[in-house]
C-alpha cells in the first residue's frame, strides 16, 4: 500500500543510501512552513551546504538552507522567505568561481541573479536572449548552464546558445543553433552535461545535449492528445573552440525527459528515465523507455556506435523522475508523478515512490579484482596543490592490462526535470611519467598490492568551484568507491 498523504506542503526525507539510514524531515514547526519548493532549483555552496531557490506560489522567492548531518541529529531546513529579487519557477542555478550562485531564467523572467546577494540592494541583470528563445509552449525553461573554463556561462535555451560573461553582462559569443531547431528545454526536456575536463588545467570544454521532444509536441499533446515522437539526436559541442560547431550522433531510440549522469570514470555518461512519446508535463507522455543507455565519450568512432544499450527496470519513470550519482558508483533512480496529485490506482502510469540502485558495467562481478581501493586520501586541498592518493587493488597486474590508471573528482548535481545542474567531472593531472608507485611503508594484505599516485587539484574555481566533491581512482574504466574531499581556494 502507498504511504498516507502527509498534510504538509512540502515533504523531505535524509537518506543514506550506502548505510540504508533515512529519517523524516520535520520541516518547519506551526505555524511556520516551508513554502512551495515545487519546480524550484538549487547548488551546493563551498561549505558542503544545500542553497535550494524558488519555486511556486509562496516559494517563488525563497531560499532555503539545509546543511547535512548524522541522521541522529536534528538538522532540518532553514528558510529566508522573499530573498530573491525576482520570481523563480523553472529557473537553473549554476555554482560560480567565487562561491556565489547563478540564478538563470524561470517562467517569465528574462534575467538572471546572484546568491548571496553582495548588497541587500542587488537585483536582477537583464537576459534577453531568454526571451528570444521563448516559444509558444515556453521551451527556455530550465535553461542548461554551465560554468565554461574561462569563467564565462555557457546557456542553452530551446535550440540556441550564448557564451555570457556575467561580470558584465555581456554576450560574449553567440553559438551556431543546433541542427534540426527542435526544441531542448523544458516542457519539451532535453538533457545537457559538460562532459569530463581533462587535466588540472583543462584549457578545453564540450557539451553534450541529448533528446528532448519535437516541436509542438507540447500542444499536440496538450490539445490534440497525439504524442509526438521524441527526439533521438545528440549534439556535441566543443564550446572553447573558435569557430564551434555541432557533432550529431543517434542514440539508440528516442528520449524526452531523460536523466544524464556522468559516470566516475571520466570516459562515460549514463542516460535513464523519460519517454519515447510525447513532452514534459501533466500526463502528456507516453511509451517509456525501460533500458538506460551509455554514451561512451572516447570511442572515437574506432569501434562504431558511441552508445550501448543496457539493461533495464519495469518500473516506467516519467515526468517528475530522477537520477543521481552514488558515491559507490552506483546510480540511484527514483520518483515519476505526471499527475497533479498522487494517484496510484486507475491511470497509465501511477505516481511512483520507490527508489531504484542501477549498477553500470563496471560494478560487473568478474571486474572485483580490478575495482581500487582508496586507503588514504585528504580531506581537504587548496587549488593548484599537489596531494597523493593511497590504494590498493586485488590484481595488481590489471593496472597496465586495463589501461591507464586515473583520479577523477565528481562534482555532485541537484537533479529535477532532466537536468542535473553543477554536475561535473575533473579528470586531474598525475605527477611524473609513472602511473603509480608501490607503498613501500605498508605491506600488502589480502585486500590486494598497495599503491601511491600523486596528483594535482584543478588549478582554480574556473575548473573546480570551491566545495565538496566525491574522488576516484580509476582503473581502465572500474572506478573506486568516492572518497570525500574538499576543493578550496588557495
């Protein structure tokens, strides 16, 4: 039987997914509540702590505040009511070199701004090239931001993209559209990632945007009840280029609303979740797509298709469903609502409440012996510095059979509506022409040969804004378990 509707406005709950510990949050003692956080948007800041903005009616400027902590503590939100200075529904945070956060767009807001405010006085900056993009059915909704290695913003919105120098407002590039003008931002829900930087000092940036529906998918559905077929094209874009230009690639079937995670390993992104049929919004999806996919970014066409299909759940997740990297490497799935309210009887697709662990190829059986083991680490590193990194693993021989050994840093995202915003990946440069050195000072044991790799943080916020990040040894394409470190500035 589902869970008895709470009379709360909002729910919440910590889970610990890795020691399967989850306590209710108790929100806000009457008479005080939490205001609506429906569609609303969020990062994390330096210090580890959630900053969630926005949302509907009451919420649509708030921002709310939760820092984690041991389940058996009493931890819970904390809420600044009218702290925006605009209205935020649908709108997309982006985590900033100096610790502040971006605030992109929402319904009917063709400007940005900044949280914490550097004076209780800043409002909004004008953006309109939001309202170029605005369609009929809306489709700059939950615009794809990302923070470009040269400090700028990269923002897509329905088929268009500009480079924005938000220091002063200024357009600094404006990119080629994107081939075929279909639409990739909410309601029609594409997914966007920028995929892995190579490097300490990465110079270069790519973005990868996958799916979304077709255009007037929306209104087709909405009126017509016809559901339009997905789109089944991904288009990269080398975004540091000069003269940028799209590489399109066919994914294995069509997908709206699908979820990107960008695996551990540097080399791969997972896509999950969505239709086949139809656009984002209240039941106007059908045809769920079962089997997640792999897009394998370093293919190079060598070994023909970039994807490979996996395998897959027979819970459907459409609208109002999620995807999040685990620290073990595993990809927790969860939610699907395309209803109004909760309805769990007598429709298409019921309001689901359960959670989902999907294991990628890597976390195979046969590939045990070759999974390191991170046996020291720090927990803090400035910027630029050099620190060392101590595992082991099984077979130690698999080190040069499987490849090249690697460290990787992963950003962790705040994921809702097919975009995992601040989601990123840091592939960090080794010291030295060796790969790893043997731990002369601790003796091997039955968890395998031990080993010490030294490498270098990313060399600014550019790369690597200040804050928490889950860190891997990676080997050929079998990841650790994420070790917790914090990037600061130096």
């Amino acid at each position: 039987m589902p869970p008895r509707r709470q009379r709360h406005r909002s729910q919440a709950r910590l889970h610990r997914p890795l020691r399967r510990v989850r306590r209710p949050l108790q929100l806000l003692p009457p008479p005080y509540h939490l205001t609506d956080t429906w569609c609303s948007s969020a990062s994390l800041d330096p210090d580890g702590r959630l900053v969630q903005t926005g949302g509907f009616n009451d919420g649509e400027r708030a921002v709310r505040f939760f820092r984690a902590c041991a389940p058996e503590r009493a931890c819970d939100w904390e809420e600044l009511q009218l702290a925006l200075a605009a209205r935020r529904w649908y709108a997309t945070n982006q985590i900033l070199p100096d610790g502040r956060a971006v605030i992109v767009g929402g319904r009917r807001q063709f400007n940005y701004e900044f949280y914490p405010k550097s004076s209780g006085a800043e409002g909004t900056y004008r953006l309109p090239f939001l309202r170029e993009t605005m369609s009929e059915s809306e489709d700059n909704l939950y615009p794809f931001v990302h923070l470009n290695v040269d400090g700028n913003l990269f923002i897509f919105a329905n088929n268009r993209a500009i480079l924005l120098d938000y220091t002063s407002n200024t357009v600094v590039k404006s990119f080629p559209r994107m081939p075929g003008e279909d639409p990739r931002n909410y309601p029609s829900s594409g997914s966007s990632v920028l995929m892995p930087l190579n490097g300490s000092s990465a110079a270069e940036a790519e973005v990868l945007i996958c799916g979304g529906a077709s255009a007037g998918a929306y209104e087709e559905a909405l009126k017509n009840k016809t559901y339009l077929r997905a789109l089944s094209t991904c288009g990269r874009l080398r975004i540091t280029d000069a003269s940028p230009a799209w590489a399109m690639e066919e994914m294995p079937t069509a997908r709206v609303m699908g979820d990107m995670v960008l695996m551990p390993n540097g080399k791969e992104v997972l896509i999950v979740n969505g239709a086949a049929e139809g656009t984002a919004g209240w039941e106007l999806a059908r045809s769920p797509v079962m089997a997640p996919v792999m897009y394998r970014f370093d293919n190079g066409g060598s070994s023909g298709s970039w994807f490979s299909v996996l395998g897959g759940s027979d819970v459907p997740r459409m609208y109002h469903s999620t995807a999040v990297l685990l620290r073990d490497g595993r990809v927790l799935v969860g939610g699907s609502n395309p209803h109004v309210n909760y309805n769990f009887y007598g429709v298409l697709f019921p309001t689901e409440l359960s959670l989902e662990a999907f294991s990628p190829p890597y976390l195979d059986r046969s590939l045990c012996d070759q999974r390191p083991t991170i046996v020291e680490s720090p927990q803090e590193v400035n910027h630029s510095r050099r620190f060392s990194v101590g595992f082991t693993v099984r077979d130690g021989s698999s080190l040069t059979v499987g490849g090249k050994v690697s460290v990787t840093v992963v950003a962790p995202g705040f994921a809702t509506h097919a975009l995992a915003m601040n989601q990123r990946v840091v592939v960090l440069d080794i010291v030295g022409t060796a790969a790893v050195k043997r731990r002369r000072w601790r003796k091997d044991s039955a968890e395998g040969a031990a080993y010490d790799l030294e490498v270098v943080a990313p060399a600014n916020g550019m790369v690597a804004p200040a804050g928490y990040y889950m860190l891997f040894v990676v080997n050929g394409d079998v990841p650790s378990e994420g070790v917790w470190v914090r990037i600061t500035n130096s």
